[in-house]
C-alpha cells in the first residue's frame, strides 16, 4: 500500500491544474545552427527534477517547433539537443515566440523574436558571461600575488567594482521588472541580511540570535503565492534546506513548521499542492524513526476532501486509513494490549510483563532474515534479562509444529505466543507486512523505538541501564 500512495501522490503532481493563461497554447519555434535531423526536446523544472513537456525532430539546418493547444505553466523551461545540451528560456505570458542560437555558445548567439520577456532574460545572461570573464582573470592574478598584501587589496577592489556592477544590475532589474520571473528568481536566491548579534544582559554574545534571526526571516524574499518558482531550480533547494538543515529533525518541530510554510500559501494552489506533497513524501520516507508522526500530522491536518484537491476520493480515503494505522503505533504511544497462547495453551498477556523494558517481536520461523535475528537477540535477552526485560515474541505464521521445533532448537526461555486460529487482528494493529520487527517498550508498553535492528536495541538498552533508567 505505501508504494502505490506515494506511486499516486507522486504521479498526480502534474496532471492536476489547468494553467492560468488564456491564450491558444504555444508555439516556440527554435532554430540552432550544428543541429541537424535529430530529436529535441522540452523540459521544465518542478521541485528538484526535471521533466519532459514535448518533442520534436529538428530538419537538416536545425529547425524544429514545439507547439501545444494548452498553454505552460510559468517558469524556465530547457530547450534540449543531443549530446545532453540544452539552454534555458523563459516560459510565461508569452508563449508564441522564436528563438536561433548555435551550438558554439547558446547565449552569444542568441536572437529572440516575439518575446520580450527572454529578450530580457538573454541581455541578463549576456552580462553575467561577460562580467564573469572580466573577473576570471582577477581570480588567476589573486592567486598568484595572495602573499603580498598590498597587490592582494588592489585585485580585490578591482574585483569589487565588478561585483558591484552585478549587485546594481540586478537591483535595476527587478526595479524596472517587479512581476517577471527571473526577479522572483533573483529574490529567492538573497540570503538574509543579518545585523549585528546583541549582547545579553551579562555582556556576553547572544548565541542563538543569529540561528533565530536567520530561520524567522528566511521565507522574506521567496513569495511562496508565485507558482511559476516552482517551474525553477531555485525553490525547491530552499524548501529542503529550511526543513532539513533549519528545522530540528524532530516530529513536534517538523509539524509546527510545516504549519508555518502552508499557513503562507494560497489554498488550492500549485504551490499549496506542492509544499503539502514534499513534506508528506519527504518524511513517510525518511529512514529516521518516529517521522511517520509527521505523516500522520500532514494526512490530518491536509488530506481532506476540501484541502487536497488533487487526490480523488478512493486515494484520500487509502490515505486517510494509512494514517489511522499508524497514529496508534508511533514512537510514545501506549501500545494496544495483545492476549495470545504460548506453546501449551496457556493465555499471556503483554500488559502482565512488569519489566522495566518488554520487546514486542514480531518473526516467522520461516523468514530468513528472522532465522538470524532471533539468535541475536536471544543473546541480548540473555544478557539483559536480569536487569529488568522480556521478550513477547508473536509468531505471525500458523504452522505450529514448526514454531515450536524452532522455540526448542533456539532455546527461546522468553514469552512465546501465536494465533493459528487468526482470530487477533496483530497484524493490522502494528502494522506487520514483513517480519522480522522489533518494538521496544518501556515499563507502561509506551514505544520507545520501533522497527530497529538487534544492534541498536543493544544500544538503546546498555544506555538507558547504565544512567540508571
């Protein structure tokens, strides 16, 4: 089930939205010099990957077309030839346009008609390739003079100057083009201007002011109600580094910025869609324990019928009952009591450990990888057993015979309980479709990790005995 909901949420990302310009659709016409009766391509950024919009073969003196009768989604498209090279243009309101290049250099030769908008985009990228070879050699001449003082202050100033004259050219960009793409881009990419750190009351440097600063004024300059960012390769990295690398990697912190972003989105928008599907995906995936609490928080708080409006009923409801499975079982929560028989008939239940720390094993004397790891826990239960833990090890298979050649084989002394009637509903519970699967309880059966290796609960248990716990 967890791959075909990500499969769908995956999938649905762009075949949801009708795009918001009224126009016949488009037509870009493309002619590039060294290209000759070969297939090219239309890509378009989304979030960190690319994806193909259209194709086409070029003719003998490099013409070919993309044409459509739905318009595009905003963004930077790439124009993509063979040999894996490709060139960017601008894809928005204008959308009837040509473009002639050549292979020698994409932005040298550039001739746009039709379209203002990558006219504007080229004479950009025509002074950013001519301003960065003015500075490759400052950067040759720096390395060979840095020992000397003097002359290493006299290239920096030069280099300065030209800097300055991106940092003003860019200003007057987005001054005299408020609403054009590249100027959201420009903006997105500004790190946050940060002031001095104050001193607290002692005198000493506020530690955490910078940190707070920083991750409180990050989103300043990205407008998260412009759906054409996502159409770039700027928003996405922004988005993961907030989450990833400013957000502490705990599900209570993750929930609450979460939150924050969507709390800055239109409903029902692309971008909406978007953060809300990241986010999702991004942690039911993770392989740190316990962020399938960041799944359930997302698919209560955003896949309803009202908010997620890219996913149809009987997908909304798979999800829906996928988080209804794990909110039980998440890292904290008291575990639901199991009563099951032992090898003699005997009733036991897990709630009747008074242990400080009970495992909850789930095997199958026929699963491999079980057939390793239940010697090797063995070896921790004999090891940790007088300190206060118990294994309840629920057999999943009905094949009793084999169940108890294995206990007696193995010399398995803990609990050993199963249910060949199959009249506990265990599996769905805890959501058991592979074995095996560890869960370590603590003294009220609240999960403290779950689905963790032998060696990790050896970790886990030597620590928490050795503090005392």
């Amino acid at each position: 089930m967890k791959k075909a909901l990500l499969g769908f949420l995956f999938l649905t990302f762009l075949t949801t939205f009708n795009h918001s310009y009224a126009q016949e659709g488009y037509n870009i016409k493309v002619k590039v010099s060294g290209v000759r009766d070969s297939l090219c391509y239309l890509a378009n950024y989304f979030g960190d990957k690319q994806y193909l919009k259209d194709s086409c073969l070029a003719d003998a003196q490099g013409n070919f077309s993309f044409k459509g009768k739905e318009a595009l989604g905003g963004g930077i498209y790439l124009v993509v030839i063979p040999g894996k090279k490709y060139f960017e243009i601008v894809v928005d309101k204008e959308q009837q346009f040509s473009v002639e290049t050549d292979t020698l250099d994409f932005v040298k030769h550039m001739v746009i008609k039709g379209s203002n908008e990558n006219k504007i985009f080229y004479d950009y990228l025509k002074f950013i390739s001519e301003k960065s070879k003015a500075i490759e050699p400052l950067r040759a001449e720096y390395e060979s003079v840095k020992n000397d003082p003097a002359k290493v202050e006299d290239v920096r100033k030069r280099m300065s100057v030209i800097d300055n004259e991106v940092i003003t050219y860019k200003a007057n960009f987005e001054t005299s083009n408020p609403d054009f793409i590249l100027t959201k881009v420009f903006q997105c990419t500004q790190e946050v201007k940060m002031p001095e750190t104050p001193k607290k009351a002692d005198g000493s440097l506020d530690s955490l002011f910078m940190y707070t600063y920083y991750k409180s004024h990050f989103f300043d300059n990205i407008d998260l109600t412009d759906d054409r960012l996502l159409r770039t390769p700027v928003l996405h990295p922004k988005l993961e580094q907030y989450f990833t690398k400013l957000t502490v990697q705990m599900p209570d912190s993750i929930n609450k910025e979460a939150d924050y972003v969507i709390s800055k989105l239109k409903p029902g928008s692309e971008m909406f869609k978007y953060v809300v599907w990241w986010v999702t995906n991004h942690y039911e995936t993770s392989n740190i324990m316990g962020m399938d609490a960041v799944f359930v928080h997302m698919v209560e708080n955003y896949y309803t019928k009202e908010k997620a409006f890219w996913v149809d009923d009987a997908q909304l409801y798979k999800i829906q009952e996928r988080a209804k499975v794990l909110k039980p079982i998440l890292v904290g929560k008291q575990v639901k009591n199991i009563i099951l028989k032992d090898s003699l008939g005997v009733a036991k239940s897990l709630y009747d450990i008074k242990t400080k720390y009970t495992v909850l094993y789930f095997w199958d004397p026929d699963c491999g990888h079980c057939q390793k790891v239940t010697p090797k826990l063995k070896e921790s239960y004999d090891k940790f057993k007088s300190k206060g833990f118990e294994v309840y090890a629920v057999c999943t298979e009905v094949e009793m015979d084999k169940w108890r050649k294995f206990i007696k084989e193995k010399n398995l002394n803990w609990i050993n309980v199963a249910d060949p009637e199959l009249r506990n509903n265990f599996r769905h519970d805890f959501d058991i479709t592979t074995t095996p699967q560890i869960f370590l309880l603590d003294n009220t059966k609240a999960i403290i990790a779950k689905r963790i290796e032998v060696d990790t609960l050896n970790e886990i248990l030597e620590k928490r005995f050795s503090e005392g716990k």
